[in-house]
C-alpha cells in the first residue's frame, strides 16, 4: 500500500496506460474503504497496489460555501453531508439515506460517485460477466429484480450512488486534478462506451471536489424506496428541484435513481412541468412521461410503477 503525501504523489502511482476491464487495474484507490474492501474480500479486485489518498491535504474533507454555491471535498464524509443543514435539501436527503451510521462516518463522497455496481452477477466471483470483461450481461435473461429499466444494454446495471441524482439535479461539477467535468457528462452508459466502467475518470485521474451553485427560489426533495428500511440501496429513487414562480414551475430538474446506469435525467418531463401548477393531474402527468421510455425485464417491472409514485411524492413535497 501506498500512502501519498500529495496529489501529484497519488496520480503518479496510478497506472496511466490501464487498459484492463475497471475490476481488473493494476492500481486502486483507497479512501474511506466502504466499496473497494468489499471488492477485495471478494476477490473482485485484486489490485498490485493499492493508493491510501486519506492522507492527500489537497482532496479535502469539507462541505464549504463558496460564493453563491459550495465546493465539497473528495473525502468530505457523507456524514457530514447528510448533517449539514445549508446544502440543498436533495443533497442531504440524499446523503442521510445512504446505509447506516457507521459506513456514513467512513464513506466519502468521491468514493460513493465512483462505487461498482451492486448486480447479482457482478458481485459474484465466479461470475465473469460483461461487467468484468466477460460476453454477456447475464441479468438480461436471469434474476434481474434490481436491474436496470432505462438505458439498459449491453449492460444492464443500475447505478448504485444515491448522491448522483442529488448532484445532477443541482448541476454540479466534478473537479478532478486536471479538468472540470460537467456531472451530466461524468456518468456514462454502456451502450456508449466501455461496458466495464460507469464514468469517464482515467485510470490516473482522482477527483478533488464537486462543485454547484445554489441560485435564488429553487428548492429540492430526494425520494427513495428501498427493500429494507435501512442500511440498503435504492429499488427506486428521486432527485427533484425546482424553481417556483408563484405557483408555477419556472424551471425543473428531474433526475431518477435506482433504475438506469446512469442517473437518469428526465429532460422531457421537465419541459412538461414548466409553466404548470403543481396538482394530481400533472404528478400523473409527469410519471407518464418520465417512465414512457421503460423497458422492464422479467423481474423489475414493478420499478414502473414504484418510480411514477416517487415522482408523485416528489412534486407534493414542493407544493
């Protein structure tokens, strides 16, 4: 194990010409642990090195104001994002939703931005799936209850951070140590790139930060359903925020969770829901919209559904 001192330390230990699937790169970075040990134990990842960045003073760990916006640390916990009473409230909902207490204290914020997916077939090690450089996305024809029902194929995983959609509808950034990425364009589907991998990071790059900005009158909600009432990731999710005019929506961000790849921005439903008074006509309206695009497997149909009552619950909450 590594333990760099500085940024410049880390990124050179990173191996920079890693053209392995993502389960299989020589180098992996450390940081609070909570996805990395567990792949490790499992033997999904058995890295040569591994980068301990804990120690790197330039990642940081704090959830500052900055302007009119925050900037929030690489390793800022998710603790402390879900007890911070001044972000959006769709970031702090989003965070306290995250598993329990303690993987909260320990978890940070790049790290839950860049976990692997939590697919059955994945998480199996004697499973080599499209995932882990194998042929076939096995949850297409197998148990795939909590697979992907939007913007699935070849790979049917869905995205397993709670934060994404919170970040997306506040059109955050991800500054990493050589440029600033556009948290819409940070996530990718793996219909549009390498199947093994869930964002567009090198395999040298580290997030520093992620930055928004917080314009006058929006306010945010997150949603989440989930199998247990605790300690468990999204079956379905909702980032909503939106800037009201009066009564009316001036401007929305509808960003699903626990149902694509990818947090899944829902640009058409926000169209229809801007000029248009909150009521049960157009939450109706909206989850129609949002979920008109589905296309459920054999065992994740009820997410249609599930999702659209989310979507529902969203918009009551900032009525």
């Amino acid at each position: 194990m590594l333990l760099p001192a500085t940024l410049e330390e880390a990124v050179t230990a990173l191996d920079k010409e890693s053209t392995e699937p993502a389960n299989e790169q020589k180098t992996r970075i450390l940081a609070g642990g909570q996805d990395l040990l567990p792949e490790l134990k499992d033997h999904l990842a058995e890295p040569e090195t591994v980068v301990n960045v804990k120690g790197v003073a330039e990642l940081g760990t704090d959830v500052r104001r900055s302007g009119d916006g925050f900037e929030i640390g690489a390793l800022a916990t998710i603790a402390a994002l879900a007890r911070n009473a001044d972000v959006p409230a769709v970031l702090s909902e989003a965070a306290a939703s995250i598993a329990s207490p303690q993987v909260r204290t320990l978890a940070t914020v790049a790290g839950n931005l860049c976990q692997r997916p939590r697919c059955w077939y994945y998480r199996s090690e004697h499973t080599v799936c499209l995932k882990k450089g194998g042929d076939e996305c096995f949850a297409y024809a197998g148990l795939n209850k909590y697979n992907a029902i939007l913007g699935g194929g070849p790979s049917y995983i869905v995205h397993p951070s709670d934060l994404a959609p919170a970040l997306v509808a506040l059109d955050a950034e991800v500054v990493t140590d050589r440029r600033t990425i556009a948290i819409g364009d940070f996530f990718t589907l793996p219909s549009e790139s390498d199947p093994t991998r869930e964002n567009v990071l090198g395999p040298d790059e580290i997030i520093r930060e992620v930055a928004f900005t917080v314009a006058p009158g929006w306010r945010s909600v997150y949603v989440k359903f989930k199998e247990r009432e605790s300690f468990d990731f999204a079956l379905s999710a909702v980032a909503l925020a939106l800037r009201l005019d009066g009564d009316e929506i001036a401007e929305a961000r509808l960003v699903l969770g626990g149902v694509a790849p990818t947090p899944w921005r829902c640009r058409s439903t926000e169209e229809l829901l801007r000029g248009r008074k909150i009521d049960d006509a157009l939450a109706h309206e909206a989850g129609e919209d949002a979920l008109g695009g589905a296309e459920p497997l054999e065992f994740n149909g009820y997410k249609i559904p599930l999702t659209k009552a989310l979507i529902a619950k969203a918009l009551r909450k900032l009525s």
